[in-house]
C-alpha cells in the first residue's frame, strides 16, 4: 500500500476518529486563550497550533505503521522521526507565524509537533485495540453460542438413544401375558407406560430428580425380570440421601442396560445382577455388577452403550466424576463417582 493509498484510506475510514481528535484540541486550545484574549484572537491562534501540525502526525502515522510495526525496522523509523520532528518544527514555525499574523511570535513547535505526533498516534491505536477487543469478544460469544448448540444437540441424540429391543421384547411379553390372561399384566403395562413417560418427559431438561432416575432403573428392571427366562439374581441397595439431588436424564440406565444386553446370551445358564446406590453430600457412588455369559461364536459385543455414556459424562460433567470398568472372568464391573448439581430449574 502506497501513501496516496494509505491517505485515502485514512479519510475515508477514520474521518470521525480525526475530525473529533482536532475539534476536542482547537475547543481546549481556544477556551485556554479566550481568558486573555477575544473570541476570534483565540480560535485564529488555536488555528495556528492545530494547522501546522496535522502533516507531520499524518506522515509520522504512516511511518510507524510502515517501518516500526510492519517491518520491524526501528532504527529507521526513529531516524525518520527525529528528522520529520526537526523538518516540521522550523516550518511550523513559520507557517504559524503566518497564521497568526505575528512575525514575531516565538514557540516551542519541536515540542508541540513531537506532543502531537506522540498523543494521536497513542489514541489511534488504543482507539484500535479497543474495536479489536470488542469484536473479539463478539466472535467468541457467536462460537461460544455455536459450540453450546452443538454440544446440547449431541446431547439430546444421545440421551434419546434408548435401546428398541427392549421395548419390542416387552411389546412381545405383554402380548403374551395377554394371551395368558395374566394377574401381573396390569402392572406390566403401568411400569412401560411409567417409562415411556419419563423418557419423554425427561428428554427436555437437563436435570431430574435423582430418585425419579432410580425408580425408572427400577421399573427397568422388574420389566427386563419378566423377559429372562432363565435362573437369576438382582439384588438393588440405596443408601443416603436420594431425594433433592439431581442428575442428567436417563445417564445411569446405560450401566443397566448394557448389564442385561451383554450378561445373557443363548448359552446362558443364569445371571446375576448387583447394583448399589450410595448418595452422600452431593456426592453418588453408582456400582453395578453382572455375570458374564459363555462367549457365542460370530456374534459382536458393541460398547456403543458405554461410549455414549461416558460422552455424556464429559459434556456434562467434566472432571467431576471419575468411573472406572473392570472385567474378571466371571463378571463384569462399574464404578461411578459423580458430583451430583443443583440446577436452578429443570426438574421432573
């Protein structure tokens, strides 16, 4: 960019910044003089300190940018300044003897040029920085709004991504019962219509009552009972205080469902099931433990399950829990410590 380019753009980009910069000094220049002097005398005079000035600050601001900030070459540029200082110290003079219509007049224009140089080009770049700043701030609002749209909706797809299977095998079961003319059907259908409720009452918030969460584990449970046919042993224990704390949705059912998915399996002789629920001072202690069936050949095991959980945990709890998966020869273990939170609203 030449100096006819730079001028342009000066004018037509900081015409405002400019045009205040010098008004603000002739008002201050003439109020001071207009106590010894008339109202014309003062602004004539203010005129012959301000005009004389503004080439030296105008040729200095395209220096600086050039030679000290874009190019690193200080020394030139300091060279330059004493000599633009020099140069424009002497011919301010003179033209502001003109000016002022006194052939005598005597100041310190090295002085006053250097003062001026150093005052707008001080507020031109803090005037910078300052834009800078705020449109830095505005860019990081719009990603911050971006990524927190981005991370809810990653939420919500994996907090809905509840398990079919399950719910076509108790379609199935309550079919059959029906056919049956069962005594437990009632109850059957009162715990999935429980379920389904939850599961869409709780996909829109982001916190639940963690008693609310428990009694759907629960109600998971007694409904996964029905659907084994085989020898098992479920064993639930609470302890603490589980009633106003609160937890991400359908967060803990993961750990359940992935115990029944890949506990049983065709060679399956029976299964075993623990799960232990501690809350004390906001603090959860989730354990829960199954047996592991005999291997069958050509089928897959999928951690999908575990994967979104623990994706959850770290959207939404960050390092604030701490969960540790284990696996013996018999059995299949998991250990959640979580800070529980005390949302302001949200809750079932």
């Amino acid at each position: 960019m030449n100096f006819k380019e730079y001028i342009k753009r000066i004018l037509s980009k900081n015409y405002i910044f400019d045009t205040t910069f010098w008004l603000v000094f002739l008002m201050i220049f003439t109020i001071a003089i207009n106590k010894f002097e008339p109202l014309s005398e003062s602004l004539r005079v203010g005129l012959a300190i301000l005009i004389p000035v503004t080439i030296p600050v105008y040729l200095h601001s395209y220096f600086f940018k050039l030679f000290f900030i874009q190019k690193r070459r200080i020394a030139l540029y300091f060279i330059l300044l004493i000599l633009l200082i020099a140069l424009f110290g002497y011919i301010n003079l003179y033209f502001g003897r003109i000016i002022s219509g006194n052939p005598n007049a005597q100041s310190n224009t090295y002085v006053v040029t250097l003062v001026f140089i150093g005052v707008f080009t001080g507020l031109k770049y803090l005037k910078k920085f300052i834009v800078q700043q705020i449109q830095l701030q505005k860019e990081q609002a719009k990603v911050s709004i971006a990524e927190s749209k981005q991370i809810q909706a990653e939420l919500d797809m994996l907090k809905l991504q509840v398990n079919p299977h399950f719910l076509f095998n108790t379609l199935n079961n309550i079919y059959a019962m029906a056919l049956d003319k069962s005594d437990e059907l009632p109850d059957i259908v009162l715990k999935l219509s429980r379920l389904m409720r939850y599961i869409l009452e709780s996909s829109k918030i982001k916190f639940v009552n963690l008693d609310k969460e428990i009694e759907y584990i629960e109600d998971y449970i007694e409904l996964e009972k029905i659907r084994l046919s085989i020898p098992k042993e479920i064993n639930i224990s609470k302890k603490g205080n589980l009633s106003g704390q609160y937890i991400a949705p359908l967060l803990l059912i993961a750990f359940v469902e992935n115990s029944f998915k890949h506990g049983v399996n065709s060679k399956s002789k029976e299964f075993k099931l623990d799960v232990a629920i501690d809350c004390t001072d906001n603090l959860l202690k989730f354990e829960i433990s199954n047996t592991i069936p005999p291997i069958v050949e050509n089928v897959k095991k999928s951690g999908i399950g575990l994967e979104n959980v623990k994706r959850r945990l770290d959207l939404l709890y960050h390092e604030k829990y701490k969960m540790k998966i284990s696996e013996e020869r018999r059995s299949f273990q998991v250990y959640l410590e979580l800070e529980l939170k005390n949302p302001n609203h949200g809750n079932i």
